[in-house]
C-alpha cells in the first residue's frame, strides 16, 4: 500500500513519501466526494492476497488521458480505493481465522482516513479490536526492519546473535486456510 501511495503520488507530481503528500491533497477536497472512479484490486477475490498494480496502472492511464484532472480528487479517490481494499481483505482475514486482534503497522497506519474508516467498519462487523500505534509510532516497515539489523550486526551478543545471516526472503509466501 504504500509503495503504491508513492509511486501515485509521483505521477501526481508530489513528493515522497507520497503517502502524506496524498493524504494531505486528499483533504484539501472538503467533504464532497470524488468523481473519479478507480478499480480497488483483487478486492473480491477470495484469497487474503493485495496487489495495487492495477491501481497505480489506472491512475496513470487516466491521468495521461485527462492532463487538467482535479488533483485533488484523484488524491482522494486513490486514498480511498488504498483503504477500502485494505480493510476488505484484513476483516475477511480476521472473520476466516477467528482474529482476535488487528495490529495496525506500518507507515500507512498512520493515515487519519485509514485509522478512522477501520475503527468504524471494525465497530459495525464486531469482528475484533484494533490496536494502532501513535502516528509517530507508524514508521514504514523496512525501516524498522533495517534499523534491526543494524544493530543486531552492531552487536552479535544481542538475542538471536548472528541469526540473520541464515535468513531468506520469500517474496511469494501465501496465508492459506
């Protein structure tokens, strides 16, 4: 999610990271909804699987198409296609394997449309809680990761010692039932 939040707000012409940037346009819109219309990925497939390939394709497609598009409202409508797949999937995830609660990570959890609209659909389906960290706390996942491993090289002594030389990345794992 927010590989695609940057690389839509690149082709919007804003700075990264595009998350913020988007967010930020995104609520310069009012409360009027956008007219712009985008897909929302895999959204009814019936795996737990996300892909934003198809959004950040539509964005520059229709933005190539339409050179004087509302920023604004491309903004508000790619902010929102992001948050209703997530929040799809991850209550589908939760209500198939029971959850009983959601721990909401990473950078993009610090979006204000993002926290809110999943307290309020968590509120209504009664599936489980939702833990969500301060907004200074939502820092992007590869960076925590990063930061991890600097110190664990730093300092082999730490818990797990020199275990993350034997790590290997799988950037293909499935959640399966």
């Amino acid at each position: 999610a927010g590989e695609c939040f940057d690389k839509c707000a690149k082709i919007l012409g804003l700075s990264y990271p595009g998350g913020p940037e988007i967010s930020k346009l995104a609520s310069k819109i009012g409360r009027r909804r956008a007219s712009i219309k985008l897909p929302r990925p895999m959204i009814s497939s019936r795996d737990y699987d996300f892909s934003f390939s198809g959004l950040k394709t539509a964005v520059l497609y229709y933005m190539q198409k339409n050179k004087n598009a509302d920023k604004r409202e491309m903004a508000t409508e790619v902010q929102q296609a992001i948050i209703d797949v997530l929040i799809k999937k991850t209550i589908k995830a939760a209500k198939d394997f029971k959850i009983k609660t959601i721990i909401l990570g990473g950078g993009v959890s610090a979006n204000k449309k993002l926290r809110k609209q999943f307290l309020q659909n968590l509120q209504t389906s009664d599936v489980c809680k939702l833990l969500v960290p301060a907004p200074n706390l939502s820092t992007d996942n590869a960076l925590m990761t990063a930061i991890t491993g600097y110190f664990h090289k730093k300092n082999p002594c730490l818990p797990a010692g020199r275990a993350w030389q034997k790590l290997k990345a799988d950037a293909n794992l499935r959640i399966s039932k």
